[in-house]
C-alpha cells in the first residue's frame, strides 16, 4: 500500500515512531511526508534525519502550513518541540509563505504515479488548505485515515489544534478516524528499549527522539518511566491491520472547543472505537525490533 505520511513529528514522539514502523513494514510503501504547523522545518529535518539513518532515498519531505485556519498567528517565538531540540539551528519558517509550501506539497501528491492512502498523524492544517487551494489533488488520495478525536469526551489535540481545518476536511472527505478510545496503547520505556537496537541507525535515532521526549514530558511526574506513547503508530497500522480495529460509520460534530460529538446530523466517517491491543502489539514490538510485522 502506497502511503503519504502527514506528520507534526517533533512534539510527542509517536509520530517519530510511525514513521519508522512506515519505512518498515513490509505492506507499506512510504511515498511522501509532510509536516505541519508551527515548526514545520524542525519537524521536516527530524524525518529526513530518521530516513538517512533508515538508508532511505528518493521519499519527498515537504514542510508545510504553520498557521492554523483563521486565526491569529504569531509566528516570532522560540518554542521548539521536545525531540526538535536533536535539529540545528533554522530560521524559524514564516506564515505568510503557507502558500508556496502548500503549493509545493500539491504539486509533489499530484506528481505520484498512483493513487496513495494520506495518513495524517498531526492537526488537518494542510489537509484543509490543500482541500481549499487544489480541491483536484484529493483525486490522488485513494483513501485518508486521522489520527484524532474522541467521542463525547475532552477535545484530542489534533482536532482541537485547528478547528476550522478539522470542520472543513470531515465536511469535504468521509475519513477514517482512530481516536483516542482505538489507539492510546503505549510500551513502557524498559520494552521499548529492549525492543530498539542502539547499533542500528534508526533505531538510535528513535531513542535519542524518545530520549529528548522524556526528558521535556512535563504532563509526568516522572519523565523518566514515562512511556513510549503510540497514537500515531497505531493509526497506522489500522491501514494494514484493518481487522484489528472496530469501524462502525457515524455521523460526528466538531464542537467550537475541538470536541467531537455524535449527531445525527454530522459528517459521516468511520471512526474506530476500539482495537485489539493483542494483535497491534506483537506487531509493533516486532517492527521496532527491525524484523517483520508479527
């Protein structure tokens, strides 16, 4: 399966861990990534860093959008995602170019030689702003699959870190989503680094990201135990491991807040309520190890 990997790699460290588990898997063929909002830069140096060290060629990384959809943007801080800290130092990337860096990731989807499964694992930035600038380039996504939401509970981030981006791409496309009920499986650190081989490149870059992670974890009282979390990469897997997760279609509603309601009168999509975390996990643990996908 082709994919295109939309990420905000950086902050959280499952996406970093999705992206290796994408280069991996035997069922996935990773033709493109994109990052999205705020440091989009960083976010782009770490995945062409995980792709050097992956022995990876020829897979476009493109940054993209920084400002989220209508509102105010200020784009002069210095706030650096907890992994973005392992990336030298880049002008920071200005809202005002949105445009030439959306464009760009249009013309490389458009440019692919066959339809892609688009798997976003950060907020629907670039989602919306491809959908509003070249509606036309949706004709090359053979499906899309989100990370996000949770159903008549607290806002999920990715949902709720553009709104109006969340509304107009569940308004436009009919999604897969995997919200927090389906994906908030994690390993605990002592798994995760048994499972990761510091001899080989990408796997030692993923604990330095994993590294960095904990140590800026300021949710935990203990960053130190603080568990590899995996959203990201279960969402992923979901393309691969349909089985493995509960689909039902529903009609959901994007409250003001981010907040994702059932109604009868939302946009349709399937939406995973659960997963079986029996079956993701041999799989996960098996693909960090660098062998197949058990």
């Amino acid at each position: 399966m082709d994919v295109w990997l939309d990420t905000d790699i950086g902050g959280d460290v499952d996406d970093a861990v999705a992206l290796l588990l994408a280069l991996r898997h035997p069922d996935i063929r990773l033709v493109g990534i994109s990052t999205v909002l705020h440091r989009v830069d960083i976010a782009a140096w770490i995945a062409q860093e995980m792709l050097r060290r992956a022995g990876t060629r020829g897979i476009a990384v493109l940054p993209g959008a920084v400002a989220p959809l209508g509102v105010d943007y200020d784009d002069s801080g210095d706030w650096i995602p907890s992994h973005g800290r392992l990336a030298p130092r880049m002008e920071r990337p200005l809202a005002k170019q949105d445009g030439e860096r959306v464009e760009a990731v249009a013309q490389a989807m458009i440019a692919q030689p066959e339809p892609f499964h688009l798997v976003t694992i950060g907020p629907l930035t670039n989602v919306a702003r491809l959908l509003e600038a070249h509606a036309g380039v949706a004709s090359r996504w053979a499906g899309v699959t989100c990370m996000g939401g949770r159903l008549e509970g607290d806002a999920e981030y990715n949902l709720q870190a553009d709104v109006e981006a969340t509304r107009l791409t569940l308004k436009r496309l009919r999604p897969r989503l995997v919200g927090l009920e389906a994906c908030s499986d994690t390993l605990t650190r002592q798994e995760a680094e048994a499972a990761l081989d510091r001899e080989d490149p990408a796997s030692a870059f993923l604990l330095d990201c994993y590294r960095e992670y904990r140590a800026h974890a300021e949710w935990t009282q203990d960053p130190e135990t603080a568990p590899l979390t995996l959203f990201d990469a279960i969402t992923l897997l979901s393309l691969v491991q349909e089985g493995a997760f509960d689909f039902q279609q529903l009609r959901v509603l994007v409250e003001k807040d981010g907040r994702l309601r059932l109604t009868d009168d939302g946009s349709p999509a399937a939406y995973a309520t659960g997963s079986d975390w029996t079956a993701i996990k041999p799989a996960i643990l098996g693909l960090l190890s660098g062998g197949a996908a058990a």
